[in-house]
C-alpha cells in the first residue's frame, strides 16, 4: 500500500537508508546504466536483509531508477542531463499552478507562518534538507493534493541532486538559504502574482544552474556525494 506522501512505505531506517544509497549510486553513475540488479546481488553489496529489497526495488521502480525484466532482474535507467532538465521543469510546473493556488484562494497569510518557521534560524549542512521542506511546504500551501503527491515523488531525487552540490556550495548554500527563500515569502506576501511568478521564476533558474553543475561532475566521474 503506498502512503500518501507518494513513496511506498518502507520497514526501518535501515531500509530508508540503503534506498538512499542506492538511488544515489544510479544517478552518480556507480551502478552503471543498463546494469542489471537482483534481490540477491543487492543484499550482498549494501550488506542488507532479503525481506526489505522487493520494497525498495518498488520504490526505485516508481521513481524511474529501474525498470522490471522477464525474469525478475531489474535494470538500471539511465540519469542523463534531459533527465535533470525534465525533473527541473516538472518541479517548476508544479510550483508554478501551487503558487496561482495560493494566490486564488485568497488565504495566503496564515499558511505563510509555517514558511516563516522554516526560515527561523541558521540553515544546515548546506540547506539541503530545509530546501525541500521549504519548497514542499509552498506546494502543500495550494491545497492540491496531488501536487503534494507529485513533489513527495521527485523529492528524493532532488535531494540527492543537491547532496552532490555541498561540497562545492556548502558555504554558499548556508549563507544565502535564508535571503533567497525570504524573498520568495515577502513575494507571496505583498506582490501581485505576476511579480510573484517571476521571483519563483528567477529562483527556479538559480537553482538549475547549480543542478547543472553537479551534472557535469557526473558526466566528468567525479562527484563526491555528501550523506
């Protein structure tokens, strides 16, 4: 049974955490494109249990990191540069119709205070786990509950998209999380929405461009992934 957030739910945060690398080793080119994977093999590389496998193979499967073969194998998608582009776009797609949402519904002051808490204080580890939840607390703002569920989605793969940035942005990233992100808030608050969509529009752009860069470390083999 998948959970509402749109993820199939896993056993333990051992589970979780071998997902995590796993999704990270296809998109970083560890497990190379068209390498097969078995229940077996992956037990024995990412020293995990039987029982939890077929659930995270579901779930990569769901996110596209696999497809399903004949005999049970799974096979390992390609993550190429249109592959990024396309995740970037659908991110902002969705942002975008969460945004005019939010300004039709003419309730945009009180869900605001939860943006406000998100910003409150210094943000972490370069701002990776504050970016998604910032950006999927504007979404949830729109009340479309299958946005929420398109964006719990592609969440992971845009978490591990900026783990792959830190080390080159860590400072950077900290530094500037709380501006950036406060002028997206003082814009749903006193912009009209054209105004507004550009801000989102200039800040999809901005980090693009990041995403960009970390796909060309992928493409050059020399990411060094952040945990």
């Amino acid at each position: 049974m998948e959970s509402m957030s749109g993820s199939v739910p896993l056993r333990s945060a051992t589970s979780e955490a071998i997902l995590r690398e796993i999704r990270a080793d296809i998109i970083t080119r560890k497990l190379k494109p068209g390498q097969k994977l078995t229940e077996q093999s992956v037990c024995e590389k990412y020293g995990i249990s039987r029982s939890p496998v077929r659930t995270i193979f579901q779930q990569l499967e769901k996110e596209g990191m696999v497809i399903m073969l004949g005999n049970g194998c799974k096979q390992i998608v390609p993550f190429e540069r249109s592959d990024l582009l396309d995740l970037y776009d659908y991110r902002h797609y969705i942002e975008t119709n969460a945004v005019k949402n939010i300004f039709e519904s003419r309730r945009r002051y009180a869900p605001l205070i939860r943006l406000m808490e998100l910003l409150d204080g210094k943000a972490q580890n370069g701002g990776i786990a504050e970016d998604i939840a910032f950006h999927r607390a504007v979404i949830e703002m729109s009340g479309n509950r299958y946005m929420i569920n398109a964006y719990a989605t592609i969440a992971p793969t845009l978490y591990t998209i900026f783990s792959i940035n830190v080390p080159l942005y860590r400072q950077q990233f900290t530094d500037e999380y709380n501006s950036r992100h406060m002028t997206l808030v003082q814009s749903l608050m006193n912009d009209t929405l054209d105004v507004c969509l550009g801000k989102f529009d200039e800040h999809h752009d901005y980090a693009l461009k990041k995403a960009l860069v970390a796909m060309d470390m992928i493409e050059k083999g020399s990411v060094s992934e952040e945990k």
